[in-house]
C-alpha cells in the first residue's frame, strides 16, 4: 500500500511538471507588458494591439497540446479605417517555422475526425465504432433518453477574431488559433500584418514569447 502511494504521488508530481508550461512575453520596441495577465501592448501608428496567450481558449475540447490560442485586441485611435484578415496573423517558431492561422472552421474538422471515439468534458463521445452505430440507430425523437454525439462547439466561433474593418476610434478583439505545441519550443513570435501588406516586409505589429518550462 504504501508503495501504491509513493507511486501514485510520483505519477501525479511527473504530471505536474509537465503541464508547467507557461508562455510570457518578451518586452519589446514601444511595447509595455502587463504581468497580471501576461500580456504585452504595442502603439504604433495610431493602432494599439495587445496580445496574450489565452490558456482557457481551447482547453474544454482537450486540443490544449496540440493548438494554442491567442488573445488578441485592435484598437484604432486613427482617423482612418483599418483591416485585418486571416492571413494577418502569421506565427513563427525559434527555428524559422512558420504557422498560418487556424479558422473555427479548422478547428470544428479537426474535432469531428475524433468525435466518435473519444470527446472530452463537456462533450460525450465514443471509444468504439459499435457504439456509435447503436447510437446512429437510435431514434432521438421518440426516444427521452439524451441524445449525445453530436458536437456543438460554439465557442471556437464566438470567441474567434472576427475578420471586419475597424471604424475610427473602435476596437475588436478575439482569440486566433494555431496548431502548435508550446512545450516543444522554446520561443515563438506573433505577427501582425495590415491586410495587403506583403509578407515580405517587416510586420505591422511583432509580438515575442518565451516558453517558460
């Protein structure tokens, strides 16, 4: 028993230490960082964009490990109007890599594909294809048993960056999915780029992470 315990207590510790991972900002040119929330703010040109890392963003659908959300907010304190789109937001690694946005349409097929087999809280899913097809033949309408497999995970889409123009002295906010690990990198680095701006020049808007292990 008492072997049980050291072993359970050892699994639970190794478990800890591996979900330690945290993603902070790293201060850089007209940026000011905000440590209650791990954010970082950057005024350039008359936009103010803040970003952060939202840890809670796809949590609920168990793709913590493999898609990481980003908080971001666009302020526009110009005359003029502004815009960013999906391909604004481009996120980069410490070796190079580059990672485009994921849309909840993305996200909504990456969930579907293993929605029969396993779906974590608050969802129901299945561990085997027999189950479901008992399921699939079960009438939902004349039955009061609850009816479980389908997924609607709204969130993903009412907490996603909207891609709209932002009026003069307005402001939109949203979270912006990619499909990385953190715990498998050391830094990466979130750009911003003003639609029809090219790629190839220096982004609107750079914000650096460090991966604190």
């Amino acid at each position: 028993m008492k072997h049980s315990m050291i072993s359970i207590l050892f699994v639970a510790l190794v478990l800890a230490g591996c979900s330690s991972v945290k993603v902070v900002p790293e201060l850089t040119a007209n940026g000011r960082i905000n440590t209650t929330d791990n954010s970082q703010t950057i005024i350039s040109n008359g936009v103010e964009v803040t970003a952060r890392v939202d840890e809670t963003g796809i949590n609920s659908y168990n793709l913590e490990s493999t898609v990481t959300s980003f908080h971001i907010s666009i302020k526009n304190t110009t005359d003029s109007e502004i815009f960013f789109n999906d391909e604004s937001y481009i996120l980069v690694d410490e070796s190079g890599l580059q990672y485009s946005l994921l849309t909840p349409e993305n996200i909504r097929a990456m969930l579907s594909k293993d929605s029969y087999y396993l779906v974590p809280y608050p969802y129901v899913g299945f561990y085997y294809l027999e189950d479901y097809a008992k399921t699939n033949a079960y009438n939902r309408f004349n039955s009061p048993l609850p009816y479980y497999y389908e997924l609607y995970p709204q969130d993903i889409f009412t907490k996603a960056m909207q891609v709209a123009t932002v009026i003069p002295g307005m402001k939109v906010e949203g979270l912006t999915y990619f499909k990385i690990d953190p715990a498998a990198h050391q830094h990466v680095k979130l750009l911003l780029f003003r639609k029809g701006v090219p790629k190839s020049s220096p982004p609107d808007f750079s914000f650096p992470f460090k991966i604190v292990k």
